[in-house]
C-alpha cells in the first residue's frame, strides 16, 4: 500500500482487526509503518471511566489520530475531515477496539467543518 502514493486516509472496520497496538503501529505511532496520513475525527483512546484497564491511560480521552488535513490543490485550499464508522469494529468483535472508542462523529464534523470555514 505504501506504493500507491495515497495522501489520506480514513481507518475502516477491517483496519481494526489485529486490535489496537497493531493499529496504533500501522497508522498512529511517533513512525507509523503507513506512509500516507489517517485521519479520524471520531476515534478517540478510552478513558479510564470507560475501560479502566485501558492499556493506553497516558492518552486517556484523547484523539488517536488528527481529525482532518487540510491540502492546498492549486490556489484552492482543501479540508479532508476523517470520520470512521463506530459500527463496523463492533461487528467483527468489541476486543479489537481495547483502549479505544468511537463516536459517531456528529460533533466532531460541525466542530471540525466551523474550524476548516472559519479559521483555517
């Protein structure tokens, strides 16, 4: 996949699958192994309320990856916005999303679309 030159992407249901510390290696860390940028409004480390035996406690609550990238497409400058599906990880199986937890991205698109008109 590295190959294709793809500029953004948006994790879905079977990005999920091998559970979190394997995503967090393929897309998220500080040298994610994907050279392309995810992007997920919506995707957020589970707080310790949520899942006290979170393996992610220092990033409790916050996003796992940047909500939107913005790219500059000739003098035209234009806001990607990821939001990922909350149903899709639920229907493989509830582990694969250990320390993490969706939304359904309603809230994050109004914030992120008043940020990207406004003041981006």
């Amino acid at each position: 996949m590295n190959e294709f030159g793809i500029d953004a992407f948006t994790p879905g249901n079977w990005d999920f699958l091998y559970g979190t510390d394997h995503f967090i290696r393929l897309f998220a860390g500080e040298k994610p192994q994907a050279n392309w940028h995810a992007i997920a409004a919506n995707l957020y480390y589970a707080t310790l309320y949520e899942f006290p035996a979170t393996p992610y406690a220092d990033k409790a609550g916050q996003r796992v990856l940047l909500p939107y990238l913005i790219y500059k497409v000739g003098n035209v400058k234009v806001g990607l916005i990821g939001l990922t599906a909350e149903r899709g990880p639920k229907a493989l199986n509830p582990m694969v999303m250990e320390g993490f937890y969706l939304t359904t991205g309603q809230d994050e698109l109004s914030d992120a679309i008043e940020l990207l008109r406004n003041r981006e």
